[in-house]
C-alpha cells in the first residue's frame, strides 16, 4: 500500500529487493523443506517424481541472452524466452521438495541430477523415459537401503531376458558399456531389472522397466498402477502455473537472478499451501488430493490480505477458522480416465509480433 510521503521507502524496498538475489528465496524454499518435507514422505515407501516444464519470461535483453529462445517452426523463434524448470516431488502430497531452475537449452537431465542428496531410502523414483539413465538408476539403488525406481521403456529397448516371470513379465539383464565402465570404476558389466508388458485397450503395448525384481512382494498390477502416479507431478505443475500464477502469459522479472527469485517464492508458496491442505487431510484421514487445491489457495490468500487488520489476539481463531473452511473442500474420488489426452488446434487470425534479436556481445 503506497501512501502519501512514503515513496522513497517503496523505491527502497525495491532496489533492495533486486539486489538482493535470489539466495534468499532459496534458502526460504530450503527451510521449509527442512522443517517440513519428511513429514511429506510416506513412512513405509515414499513415491517420488521428476519431470520438467518450461515457463515464458518478459522478452527483456537479459532474459534472451540468458534463457534463449526456443524455436517455434519454420525458422523462426519463440514469442518470448523460456526458462527450463525440473521438480522432485512427492507424488502423494504434490510437496516440492527441490527445484531447478536454467536456460532452455538446458536438459531436464542434467538439471535433475542435482536431486539425489533429497532421495530418501525406502522410496521409488518414477521419471519420464527421456530421463532413462541406467548408470544413474544403479548409482541410486547403490546409496540407500530399498532405494527403487521405476520407468517406460523407450522404443528401441536392449535387454537379455534370464527369467520368466508370467505371462507379461521377465527378469532381464541390460549391460554397461566399456566407455560407461571405464568413466565409473564402480559399475558392474551389467545390472539385473524387472520388466512388465501392459496395454490398455486402444492403446499400443508398453514396457515398465523397474528395480523391483520380487514379484510376490511387488505384484504386476500394484507396479502399473503406481506408474500411473507420475501424472501428478504433470498436476502440480498445472496447479503452479494455471491457478497459483493464475495464468500468467509471462513471469513478471526482466533479469534472470530476479526470475529465479520469483520462481522460488513460488514454491514456497505452493509447498505452504499443500502443508496445510495435508494437515486437513491427515486430520479429516483422506489423501491431501482429493482437497481442492485451487479453493484452498484462494481461502488462505483472502486470510493472508486481511490479516494484516486483526488483533494478533484473534489470529489463532482466524487459523482455526481456515481449517475448518479446507475440511469442507473434500473432492469425490477421482474417477478413472477412459478417454485420451487430446486437445484441439488453437487458431489465432493476429499478426504475430516480431521483436529483432539483441546484438552478440563483441
């Protein structure tokens, strides 16, 4: 709120807020991880994702120099530039519990080989098969007690099966090249995994390529199922962008150090949310999703821009209050999707605008 003789201390606010960078937003977003994250993590096996997105940027010079713009088609570029963010999240609370932030040209690969040291043991990872990484896969089982993980197979699998399991499953053995043995030492010459053929009506035959070899203990039906799950992470990006952002066209920040401040004041937004939405759904014994997320936000935002007028005597009743307002946003059971993922072309009859490129640095 901007008011009579107090613009000086607003452009102060400002210049000390673009100064100040984006470590303390990280450190934020690290402390409530820290605080709170475990308790996000099922005690007897936590299912954990990884996947990326991509969010526009304002079209500043900085911005183009350093998050680039992708190309759209046709030899041409992007309206505005992109910046690459990759999550790991847990799935059956949608809690961020890290997060990666680069340039577009960047992969979603080595972006997210910085989340190893928040795996806990006694989890299973589930990643998109672009992400397929055996020698990384190893590395992970290799850390931890009951350290599993959990992938689609891509169209050209390699592997030499040792055992049949059933009809739709076999334990196989996938080997590590020379190159890949001489860079790590520690690599064996090849690694046992459990593969699983399923297909949905409609649909074309598709392979899970998983660490869990025990059958009995880890059944076909229960491993399908559970890659299922990976959508959610797909979910909570949308709950980040479409309700949270509320459907920005771009990110506000015109410097890259300013964008990743914004980006993690995001998250420790939607993971402040998400505890309370757990908390509700631990007290209420349902799972945090079948709270709306998008009603949730909106109940502690309304608290958040009037609280600032109540006693401090009256906030425990205003808290209690909140609670009592999020229990009664129980969705019914997510029904089973029996359609496609499709969406229909978006035409436009604008011009588009094109803004030239900013000149290489001599």
């Amino acid at each position: 709120m901007i008011t009579p003789g107090r613009r000086r201390s607003v452009r102060r606010a400002w210049y000390r807020h673009a100064t100040t960078g984006n470590r303390p937003l990280k450190h934020l977003f690290d402390a409530v991880f820290t605080r709170h994250g475990r308790e996000q993590l099922d005690a007897n096996r936590a299912v954990l994702g990884i996947d990326g997105t991509t969010l526009r940027v304002p079209d500043s010079d900085e911005n183009r120099a350093h998050f680039t713009l992708p190309s759209s088609g046709a030899h041409r570029e992007s309206a505005y530039p992109q910046a690459r963010v990759v999550g790991l999240m847990a799935l059956g609370s949608h809690f961020l519990l890290d997060l990666k932030v680069s340039a577009y040209t960047e992969s979603e690969e080595s972006l997210s080989s910085g989340f190893d040291e928040h795996l806990p043991d006694h989890c299973v990872l589930i990643v998109d098969r672009g992400l397929l990484d055996y020698r990384r896969f190893y590395r992970h089982q290799q850390r931890g007690e009951e350290r599993h993980w959990l992938v689609r197979a891509k169209s050209n699998p390699v592997w030499t099966v040792l055992e049949i399991l059933g009809s739709n499953e076999v334990i196989a053995e996938v080997p590590f090249r020379r190159p890949a043995r001489r860079s790590d030492p520690t690599l064996p010459r090849s690694m046992r995994i459990r593969v699983i053929c399923y297909q949905f009506p409609g649909f074309k035959p598709q392979w899970l390529l998983t660490s869990m070899l025990d059958a009995e203990r880890y059944p076909a039906a229960e491993i399908i199922e559970l890659y299922h799950q990976r959508w959610e992470l797909e979910t909570g990006f949308d709950e980040l962008h479409m309700h949270t952002l509320e459907r920005l066209e771009a990110l506000r920040s015109q410097t890259p150090d300013r964008i990743r401040q914004e980006l993690f004041a995001l998250a420790v937004v939607y993971n402040l949310v998400r505890l309370d939405m757990a908390r509700v759904a631990d007290h209420l014994e349902v799972s945090p999703l079948r709270i709306s997320y998008r009603t949730s936000l909106l109940l502690i935002r309304t608290l958040w821009l009037s609280a600032w007028v109540v006693s401090v005597g009256r906030l425990p009743q205003y808290l209690e209050q909140l609670t009592s307002d999020i229990a009664l946003l129980v969705l019914p059971a997510r029904r089973p999707r029996s359609y496609p993922r499709v969406v229909k072309i978006k035409m436009t009859r604008y011009p588009r605008e094109v803004r030239a490129s900013a000149p290489l640095p001599s």
